[in-house]
C-alpha cells in the first residue's frame, strides 16, 4: 500500500508531501495503523541504555516530526522512540524554499531546511499534552540563527529548560550543516563548556544527554571529542550520536547533488559506520552510541550494531521504504543475532570494533 502512495506522493514536491503525511498523522494517529499491524518485537532485540529499556533498539532520527505534531501516529508506526526537533528557544522559519530535494537514484536526501520551528516552549507543551506516550521521546535542540558563537550556550541552556520536563532525553545538536557557523561549536573545548552549563539541570532532572556529531569531522577530530566526553562531568549520563547529515557528494548519481545542504541516506552508511566504530575504540565502551546514517535493512542495523552502537535510528528509509520498514529491520536484526550465536543486542554492541 505504501509503494501506491509513495508514487503519488513522489509527485509532489518534498516539503509539500511531508506535510501533507505529518499532519494528517497528527490529526488521525490511527491511519498509521492501516499500514503496520500491531506487532511485538522479538524478545532478543531488548535492550536498555542510560536507564531506557526498549522492546526494539530502532528509533526515530530529528528532523521528520520537528515540532512534535504527529509523535502517537510516529510510535504507531512501530518506533521505540521518537526525536523531535531540532528546537530553538525562538520560533524562526528556516531557509527560503525549496529547501528539501529526493535523491531517487541514491536513495537520499538532501536538505537544507535551517532549524525551522515553532520553539521549544511549544513544542515542550505539545509533548506535555499527549495522553500516551507509546515509548522514549526525545527532544534535539539548538540554537537561533541569529544567535553570535559566543553566546550560543545561553541558546541551549534556554531550550534545554523548557524542554527538560518534557523530554526523555535530550540531544544537543552541533553538527547540523544548515545553520551558519554552527559546526564551528564542535571542539571539545566548546562542548565540554556546553555540558558543563547544562549538567546542573540534567542532574536535577536525572535525563540523559546526547550530543549529535558530524561524520565530515577528521578522525583526529573525533577522537579528541570522544576522549574529552569520557573524562567530562555528566559522563554515565552521556552518549553520541553518530551521526548528522553530510556535506559531502561522493559517488552520488541524482542531479540534485548538487544542491546545497546535508545529505541523508543510504550514501551515508559506510562513513557513519566508521565513525560508530571510531568512537567505540576510544570510549571503550565507556559512551552509549545511538548509530544513524543509512540504515534501510536488519543488515545495515546489525552492522552498525557490530561496529558499536547500543541505539539506532533512521530517517531517510522512513521516507523511501514506509512504516513497515521499522518491522522489517528489526525481523531481520533478530534473525542475525540468533544466526550468530547471541543471545541480545548488548552482547553484540562493538563485537568488531573491540576485536
């Protein structure tokens, strides 16, 4: 049913066509339900990170639900959580449009979209409203447009207070390519000042944090980060996504590469699975990973797995493959798991990046 609608929506352009799936999701969270039958995932894919215990280690990434209009309908399709955003302390539009391109051929995703929200205080109240949750939420946050590097931080510390009630979890989001200067803020100097202002809420409200990385940083780069998140204040209550979009356009067959913004998909798979696999060799485990980047199939989530995430998230598949695809990677991820002799996700988080 999804392939018949998903012709007529890819008719339309992008913008338009999330639109017109996220509210009427919103308005009528049952409609996800026509598409994914109630289903119970495999007893073996539970598994519990930083106090979550989920039925299935498949969520949803930023940037689909930004101001938390549709989350029921979004649970309904079978997520174990949801991660609004991103979220600014001031509701600002975004970039001009067009700002969101399909890359068919690649099965990607280009955006260019700039933060645009209705502002954390709303999106905060929206959460607060829901009857039921039906797993995690999480909120991403970052700053204003117009707000200077040098007071950036007072930008998160007011997103982060409106949305901490709210929130499961909170992600801070360095890393988007959209907003002007942004990813100048991921040095390890910066964001171990970032935690260090927002630790005293997230330690009253007992949340954990993650923050979101770019996978075009340099391995030396990362490195150093991940070093620095170890040995920080709020490490126990602390992970890394990995990762955001990417700047780069390798190999990519779609005429809309050209276009300007982050690129999402399945080009993204090998480079966010290094930096997964990066990142658990420095920590040692030591830091939970939520891997993102390419995941369509069981086959991507179990490598990502392998290589050292704990969580996942998707994006793009949502897009292109429709609400059964969270069914459909977490069937397969099962079968992996049990085809290779384990008997959870958490014993084979890392099992490549520690031989």
């Amino acid at each position: 049913m999804y392939r018949t609608l998903r012709s007529v929506l890819f008719q339309l352009d992008p913008e338009r066509a999330h639109h017109i799936v996220l509210d009427n999701l919103g308005r009528w969270p049952q409609l996800a339900k026509l598409a994914v039958r109630p289903w119970e995932a495999d007893k073996i894919l539970t598994t519990t990170v930083l106090g979550m215990t989920v039925p299935h280690p498949i969520g949803l990434a930023a940037g689909l639900d930004k101001d938390a209009v549709a989350v029921p309908g979004l649970f309904h399709c079978g997520f174990s959580s949801v991660e609004v955003g991103t979220v600014t302390p001031v509701a600002q539009p975004g970039n001009e449009q067009p700002r969101l391109f399909r890359l068919k051929a690649d099965e990607a995703l280009v955006n260019r979209m700039g933060f645009n929200n209705l502002g954390s205080q709303a999106c905060a109240q929206r959460i607060a409203r829901l009857h039921r949750r039906g797993g995690y939420i999480g909120v991403n946050i970052g700053k204003n447009k117009i707000t200077p590097n040098e007071i950036a931080i007072d930008d998160y510390e007011k997103a982060l207070g409106d949305v901490l009630d709210a929130a499961d979890y909170v992600t801070v989001n360095l890393s988007s390519p959209n907003t002007p200067g942004l990813r100048d803020l991921q040095s390890a100097r910066t964001i171990l000042a970032l935690l260090d202002r927002l630790a005293p809420h997230l330690e009253r409200a007992h949340k954990p944090v993650f923050v979101k990385l770019s996978p075009d940083l340099s391995d030396a780069a990362l490195m150093h980060i991940t070093e620095a998140l170890v040995e920080s204040r709020l490490a126990g209550n602390l992970g890394i996504i990995a990762t955001n979009t990417t700047l780069s356009r390798s190999g990519l067959r779609s005429a809309e590469k050209r276009e300007s913004g982050g690129l999402s998909g399945r080009p993204l798979r090998t480079r966010s699975t290094e930096v997964i696999r990066l990142v658990r060799r420095v920590a040692l485990g030591r830091l939970p990973i939520i891997g993102c980047g390419g995941i369509f199939n069981g086959d991507d989530a179990y490598e990502k797995i392998r290589a050292g995430a704990d969580l996942l998230q998707i994006y793009t598949a949502f897009i292109y493959e429709g609400p059964l695809v969270v069914r459909n990677i977490a069937t397969r991820l099962a079968e992996r798991l049990r085809q290779d002799g384990f008997s959870s996700v958490a014993q084979a988080v890392g099992i490549d990046a520690d031989a």
